[in-house]
C-alpha cells in the first residue's frame, strides 16, 4: 500500500461467483498478484465450503479478507413472515461466523433488506424488523471484532435504503458502535444528487466503499468523476478501504448474469481489468501537486 492512499480491495466476483478450494486458491492469489491489500468474499454455505482452504490460500498469498452478502426475498429481515426473517437472520449471523472463521474483520453488503425489485412502498414495521435483526445481528459480529456494513442500493433493488442520508440515519438507529454505511458508487450515481454530497451526508459512519462505475465496467469509461470523488473522500477525511467491483457476463456464468442485470459483456480477462483498476485508482487517489 502506497503512503496516504486508502487500502484497496477487489471484489472476488471479477473472477465469476463459484467458490471451492481451487476458485479460492485461483481467485485468491490472482487478487494478490495485481497487488490488492485485501479480497472481498461473497459470504458461502459453510456446511458446503469450509473456510479452511479459503482461509489456507488467505495466508499463502499474504492477502486480508472482507466478507459481503445480498439478502434475497426468501430470507428477507423485512418480512412479515417470521420464517422468511428467521431465515436471514441465520444468513446474517452464518456471515458473521464465516467471516470470523476466515479472519476477515468487516461483513457487508445488503444486509438490511431483500436485494430486488420490491412491488410495494416499504412500512415502519418493515424497518423495525430489519432494525432489530441488524442490532442483533452487530451486537453477534462485535464478539469477533468484526465491523458490519450496511449498502444502500438504487430504487430497482431496495425499497428500504437508497441514498448515504437515509442509510445514516438508519445506522445511527441501530446505535451500535461497529456498524457502518457501505456505499456503492454504481448504485450512488443513480440515486445521489452528487457522490461529495453523499459523502458529506454519511459523514463520519462512512466506512466502506465499493468502487464500481456508472455501468458496472471497466473504471474510468462511465461518468463518475473519479478524481473529485477522491477529493471528496479525502476532504472528509475518509481513509479507506476502497474495493473495485466490476462484473462482466463473459466471466460470472448465465446465472449470475441474469441476478444482476449484466445484459452485455462489459470486459473478457478479470486479472487484465484487476490490474488496470488497481492502477487506476492509485492515480486517481495520489494527491495532485500543487505548484505557486
């Protein structure tokens, strides 16, 4: 890690979404060899996958560990249904204990709700509930020192947090000193008016981000003003960590394709685009030099 630069992180979905020993070996050292500081983990079944080959190939390649989660609407906290919410209060809590399983310190991601398409306007009660689950849920995680993030996504995938300023909101009501806002910058750039004003507005519990561009490609071939929203980060004295995430259908499988909406291959070689991006945002978080 460069001096003065945020500790950067990939997201293991570059790589596609399967997860066995050698996906983990594979995924794992392709992410140290572009030189991140830490690969994100999509939480697994840990009665299927063991964490020990992930937690194996972690210390092998020198590399930290982030664990992240999308809630669906069969294991929805939100639910009336208190089978449907015990559901995903399990996934939670398994998250949590993989994550602690594999050493990794931080279980993000859409926590807070079912990441789709909701057909109704969200209730007080609906909150309440995910309210509850997630102060339990953080209450099971600060046991192992691990921090959990709460991402707020765009109108098409939550009905419940869409923007920095409700999910602080939210946060600072679950009153828990190790949760914190995860933002998406491809889900912010829908639904903020800016990213510095989204950032203003997570203020201090800010504490995690994905780095994912207008479209989900390549960084720096959308619309997000990369180098401002460095500015922006640094001024509120945010310090990282920064996770490149971006996904392409040439490589996640049919499947994964369809979940997430990649309609068209954005990129063909996951390790070519790992090290682009890590480039990428070095240049764009290296501080310009002013010259009088």
């Amino acid at each position: 890690m460069s001096a003065g630069l945020p500790r950067f992180g990939v997201h293991a979905g570059l790589w596609g979404f399967d997860w066995n020993p050698d996906a983990a070996a594979r995924t794992i050292g392709s992410a140290a060899a572009a030189g991140y500081d830490f690969i994100e983990i999509p939480a697994v079944d840990r009665s299927v996958h063991p964490p020990d080959d992930t937690r194996r190939a972690l210390s092998a390649n020198g590399l930290d560990a982030v664990v992240s989660l999308a809630l669906s609407f069969d294991d929805d906290i939100t639910s009336s249904d208190p089978a449907v919410a015990a559901r995903g209060e399990h996934r939670l809590a398994e998250a949590v204990a993989f994550a602690a399983e594999i050493g990794a310190t931080f279980v993000g991601g859409v926590v807070f709700s079912a990441m789709g398409r909701y057909l109704r306007l969200p209730t007080a009660a609906d909150r309440d509930r995910s309210l509850a689950a997630l102060r339990r849920t953080a209450t099971l995680a600060a046991r192992d020192g691990i921090t959990l993030g709460v991402e707020y996504v765009n109108r098409y995938e939550s009905n419940l947090l869409n923007t920095a300023a409700q999910t602080a909101r939210f946060v600072r009501e679950i009153d828990q000193p190790n949760v914190v806002v995860h933002m998406d910058t491809f889900h912010a750039s829908v639904e903020e008016i800016s990213l510095g004003d989204a950032v203003r507005d997570a203020g201090p519990l800010l504490g995690y981000i994905h780095a994912s561009e207008s479209h989900r490609g390549r960084l720096g071939t959308g619309t997000i003003d990369w180098r401002r929203f460095a500015d922006d980060l640094r001024a509120a004295g945010f310090a990282g960590p920064v996770t490149v995430e971006t996904f392409s259908s040439a490589v996640v499988g049919t499947d994964a394709a369809v979940d997430i909406g990649l309609w068209r291959p954005l990129w063909d070689d996951p390790s070519a685009v790992a090290a682009d991006s890590l480039q990428f945002l070095r240049e764009q978080f290296t501080p310009v030099a002013v010259t009088v």
